[in-house]
C-alpha cells in the first residue's frame, strides 16, 4: 500500500508537468494561433467556425482586412476593409 501512495505522488506531477509542456508546446508552434503571429506580414485576426467544414476569417494583410470563407475546396474573398486604430 505504501508503494502505491508513493507512486503516486511521483507520478502525478509529472503527467500534469507533461500535460502543461504538451499544451504549450502546441499553443506555440501550431501554426495560425494568433499569439504566434508578432512578425509575420499575413496575421488571422479572428476565426468563427460556420457548420462542419465552413469558416469565417478576418486576416490581415498590408493594413487592410480581409473577410474569408474558407471550406474544404475553396477560399472566397467575402469583403474587404482598412485596419482599425488600436
């Protein structure tokens, strides 16, 4: 019983270590995130998901935003805008 218990505090920080390195390791490579995106020309504002495989995107390029539709086959520029003063 004692070995269980010891187990058990060993192992348990490390799969919650393992599990918080996984989750930031993702966040910080996975391309697209908007946090990953400081130096780039091309930045997604925001993404809405629309119904199983439909998206709605605001990216931003050359100081002016765009609004997407992006499906599984095809992208279609919706509308056009300049950025907004923050």
């Amino acid at each position: 019983m004692l070995w269980y218990f010891v187990k058990l505090i060993v192992l348990l920080p490390m799969v919650g270590a393992m599990a918080y390195g996984a989750l930031w390791m993702w966040r910080k490579y996975q391309p697209g995130m908007i946090g990953a995106q400081n130096d780039r020309a091309l930045k997604v504002v925001e993404m809405l998901p629309m119904g199983t495989f439909g998206k709605l995107a605001v990216v931003e390029f050359d100081g002016k935003r765009l609004l997407v539709s992006v499906t599984r086959g095809r992208i279609d520029k919706i509308a056009e805008g300049d950025q907004r003063a923050r």
